[in-house]
C-alpha cells in the first residue's frame, strides 16, 4: 500500500515538473535586455542581446539623407530605459568616432533619435572603416553592440 502511494507522488511530481517546463518555453524572453532600431519611424531590427552578431548588420543605402535613426533600448531588471544613456559610433578597431548622449526620461520606452544626416557624414569621414553602432548606459557600463552600419 505504501508502494502505490509513493509511486503516485512521485508521477504527480513528475507530471508538475513536466507541466511547469512546457508552460515556461512559451513565455517571452525573460531577463534578457531587448532594442529596436528604427528608420523614419518604420521598425527595421529587432534583437535581444544574446542573438549572434551576424544578424546584427544594419543597412542603411536607402536611407535619406533627411531621415532619422531611432534606437529604443529595454533593460530587463528594470523594464524600461537606461540612465546616462549615449550611442556610440566605433570602428572596426573600436576606436571612437562619435557619440550621442540622451538626457535621462521617465517616458517608458522613449526611443534616442539620430539623424541619418550625422551617421552620413560620420561615414565619409572614416571612409574605408567598417563602422558599428553602440549603446551604453549606467546599467550596461560596458557598453553593447546594437549593429554593424552599411551604406553600400
């Protein structure tokens, strides 16, 4: 009698352990930070930060001159924006070549604007470098690679 009761314990055990796995693969990605780039207020990218670099390219030769680049970075701990936020235009070495700082907001999700305009003329300046778009903010101190930026 003991058997059969522990061996239903452990099979509505099992059962629970199987259900709680099965239910969690359906659920978003949680703790990971997330971005969206976007191109004269059209999303163009979408990423979270543990996706391969390779995907990360952003293709810009179709842009106008006029438009402009909206970059909208969620912390996972907090669920909303950075503080000390900056993007950050780096070369292939990862020398600097411009930043953007972003004064701090509580508008959830607020997204950091940069003028197509500027990563032209960035561009030009460091012809024949492969150019990468960075963000960095007190949460992310290191910084993190949102895309690689082509204009050909």
């Amino acid at each position: 009698m003991k058997n059969f009761r522990s061996d239903r314990a452990f099979m509505l055990l099992f059962a629970l352990i199987t259900l709680s796995f099965t239910t969690s693969s359906f659920t978003s990605r949680f703790g990971l930070d997330s971005y969206e780039i976007y191109l004269d207020n059209k999303l163009v990218s979408k990423h979270y930060v543990n996706q391969p670099l390779n995907l990360r390219v952003l293709q810009l030769d179709k842009a106008k001159e006029n438009g402009q680049l909206k970059i909208g970075y969620t912390h996972c701990m907090s669920k909303g924006n950075g503080t000390g936020r900056s993007l950050t235009l780096k070369d292939e070495d990862g020398h600097l070549v411009h930043t953007w700082p972003f004064a701090d907001t509580t508008v959830p999700e607020a997204k950091m604007a940069i003028a197509v305009k500027d990563l032209l003329a960035e561009a030009k300046k460091n012809t024949g470098h492969e150019l990468s778009l960075y963000y960095t903010a007190r949460e992310t101190p290191k910084g993190e690679m949102l895309s690689m930026i082509r204009f050909k």
